[in-house]
C-alpha cells in the first residue's frame, strides 16, 4: 500500500467508526479534540479566535459592595 492509499484507508477507517458513534458521542470527541489543539494556544492567541461572547472582562471585585472591610 502506498501512502495515497493509507491516507485513503485511514479516513475510511476515521469515517466508518465516527458514524457509528452517536451524535452526542460525535461532539463530545470533537469538543475533546479541539480542547486538545487550543492547549497549545496562548490566552493571547485565543483571544484572537475566540468568538465576543466567549471572552469576559476580568474585573476585580469590589469588596465594601460585597460588605466585607
């Protein structure tokens, strides 16, 4: 087999065990994966990626309006 034809079997074998997977099952793997790839990430770097809704101002917290001294 040449290495076309692995990369060809690999993704026939990577297809037909996913898709016996159940669609929770599918998301959960891809959800694994892609927290794998964003570990090599810097914060800075995923700040670049990371859609508006997903980055949260970190902003201390007032104290005396939590009623502590």
């Amino acid at each position: 087999m040449n290495e076309k034809e692995l990369e060809e079997f690999r993704y026939d074998v990577a297809h037909a065990l996913l898709s016996r997977m159940s669609k929770g099952s599918q998301f959960q793997y891809a959800l694994d994966r892609m927290i794998e790839l964003m570990a090599l990430y810097s914060e800075e770097q995923l700040c670049d990626v990371a859609p508006p809704e997903v980055i949260k101002q970190k902003k201390p917290k007032d104290k005396k309006k939590l009623g502590f001294n």
